[in-house]
C-alpha cells in the first residue's frame, strides 16, 4: 500500500500530473469505484434490498465529501413506510444521529457537510448493520465499509493525515496531493456535410455485401448496417456481426464516401485496463453515432434489466475514436441505470461546432 508523503513544491507539480488507474473493486458488502481523477464512491451492495448508503469523495484539498442514504430506486419506485430519520436501527438499536446539516426526505438522507460526515462514520465503522424498523430486510451491512474507505484514502493519499477517514495521523489536511490533470479530449471536428442518398445507398450496399466481415458470426441475410458521415471524405460504417438477447456487437469501419470503396477497420482502445476485463481493446456494443457531435457512444448491458454493464463515450478526432468518458457498474443489484453507474473516465471536452459555425471556418 502506497501512503503520500509531503515532497518538494516541483515534485508535487509533477505528481498532480501522473496519470491515475481506476479501479472498482468490491469489499464484502461495499463497492468502491475511483476515476482517472481519484475521485472515490463507495456504496453497499447489494440494492436488491430496496436500502443504500452511499459515500463519496473528490481528490485534493477541495475534497466535497457528499453521504446520502437512499430506500428505493429507479427500479422499486416510491416504497412506503415511515421516514427514515425515525426508523433506522444500527445493530438493533434505534439510531438517532444529528441530521442538523441534513437534507432530510422522508426517504433519502444526505449531507456534504465534513464534520456530520465525521461524526455518522463514527457511529457506524465498527457497527454490523444498518436496518429500518418496519422492514427488516431493508438491511445495509457495514461488512467492507472500513476496507473500501481506507483505499479511498489510500488513493487520495490521505492516510496517516488529518483528513483520513480511517488512519488518521498528525499530517495536516492540507497536505494532500491534487487531482491528475484532466486528460484532453480531442477537439470536435465540423459538423459534416450529411451523406446524399447516393452515397447512402451505394456504402449500404457495399456494407452489405463487399466489406470484409468475416469475423462477423451472423449470416449476412440478418445483419444489419448503418452508415453516418465523419467528414466531407469520409464515413462510419457499422455492421452486425454477433446479436444476444439485449446485446448487439458491431464492426466499425471507416470508408471513403465515392467509389472505388476504401475501407479500414476501426477499433476503440482504452487507454486503461478497465477491472473485470483484461484487455484494453473495447467491442462496440450497441453503438450508436452521432454526427452532429462526432461522438460514437457504446451501452453493453450486463442483464436486460439494464441495472448493470459498461457505457462509454468517444470522440472523433478526424481518424480515430478518442475516449472521452467511461461508466461501469459491475454489480447486478437492480439499484441504478446506466446513467448513475460510476464513472472510472473522464476528459476535458469542448462542444462541437454549429452547422453555421463550421461554414465559417
């Protein structure tokens, strides 16, 4: 385990650019998520459950530590039953904790203020389970808790510091290092001018037919193939090649818009290895293009619920697709869609240009 020692001003100039490796790793009952930006969530597992507590923190001094304690989700709805300021158990006994700098709902509790984070923590680390009153399969197990919080710290090299969540020492909170620098995304390109139904029908046709799909297990009869420009030149040609039950996974290449055709392979490359995986080589998974952005996102679905599998976003920078976000939510625990999942990739990204904006340049 790594601990952040105090350096030289320039040596820590020089750290707050090394690039972090997210991770996501699971705890017993917690689950830990930490971004290329060392920003940390942790959660209890599983949500099944219908109760959730959830812990969250940024790298640097300027940390934002945000905890919240959710019963029911996008998937259960509204849950009834009293608020759960007055019905949490911990470990049998009622809980009644100081929610003064709470946000308190009738079923959602939350706070970013440090010290009442502080103080719960306090009351809960060394505790078995949080459970509510009325239901008592509505359960959060505190089993992993101490573990993930101290990675946490751990990546944000806060331990042995006075802002440790767990390790606590004598090092000032100040004495911290920043945040990596946010990776660059690549500058969006032009609009492209759309693809005339000549050009549309002919790449479709080659699409079909001519380029070369022969890893692709579908007959040809049953694939399916989409074409998009990606500039004046040139255009993203899509093809099915395997289908499941909620999963299609497509070939991208980019073809010359005129004939005589002139393809190339296309491949999304991760610059980590992403936890669980292996292989920084990403299948396009339910892609979908956007032109007008020169974005291609990806949505594989881990179960037809939705509640978990891997998201990204790319950006064109006018040959290859550039990640630009990456979302990933390992756990199976119908809590959250794939807009909530935890964020292991992020980047700096401008917005593309307006049609009438590209005329101009």
């Amino acid at each position: 385990m790594h601990y952040w020692i105090k350096l030289p001003l320039a040596l820590l100039f020089f750290a707050a650019g090394l690039h972090a490796e997210p991770l996501q790793k699971t705890f017993s009952d917690w689950q830990i998520t930490c971004n290329n930006q060392n920003y940390c969530v942790a959660r209890s597992v599983p949500g099944v459950n219908g109760l959730v507590m959830t812990i969250s923190r940024h790298a640097g001094v300027n940390d934002r530590p945000f905890l919240r304690i959710d019963y029911g989700s996008r998937y259960t709805g509204r849950l009834s039953g009293a608020p759960l300021q007055d019905n949490l158990l911990l470990d049998g006994q009622r809980l009644k904790p100081d929610l003064k700098h709470w946000e308190v709902q009738p079923h959602h509790l939350s706070t970013g203020h440090a010290i009442s984070i502080n103080e719960f923590l306090s009351l809960v680390m060394d505790a078995d389970n949080l459970q509510l009153l009325y239901r008592p399969r509505a359960t959060i197990s505190l089993h992993g808790l101490k573990a993930a919080l101290l990675l946490m710290d751990d990546i944000q090299g806060r331990v042995n510091g006075m802002s440790a969540w767990i390790k606590k020492g004598e090092r000032p909170a100040m004495d911290v290092p920043p945040p990596p620098d946010f990776p660059e995304a690549p500058r969006s390109q032009p609009v492209p001018p759309a693809l005339t139904r000549e050009e549309t029908t002919g790449l479709l046709d080659y699409g079909t037919w001519r380029v070369n799909t022969d890893r692709c297990s579908l007959d040809p009869q049953r694939r399916q193939v989409s074409v998009a420009p990606l500039n004046d030149k040139k255009a993203l040609l899509l093809v099915s090649c395997e289908m499941g039950a909620y999963n299609v996974i497509d070939l991208a290449f980019e073809v010359t818009r005129s004939q005589p055709y002139m393809a190339r392979g296309l491949t999304l490359t991760l610059p980590f290895t992403p936890p669980r995986h292996g292989e920084k080589k990403l299948e396009l998974i339910n892609a979908d293009y956007d032109a007008s952005r020169g974005e291609l996102l990806t949505f594989g679905k881990g179960r037809g619920l939705g509640d978990c599998g891997t998201a990204t976003r790319w950006q064109y920078d006018g040959r290859e697709f550039v990640l630009t976000e990456y979302a990933e939510e390992g756990t199976c625990d119908a809590w959250h869609g794939s807009d909530d999942w935890p964020t292991l990739w992020t980047s700096k990204r401008d917005m593309p240009s307006a049609p009438e904006q590209a005329a101009m340049d």
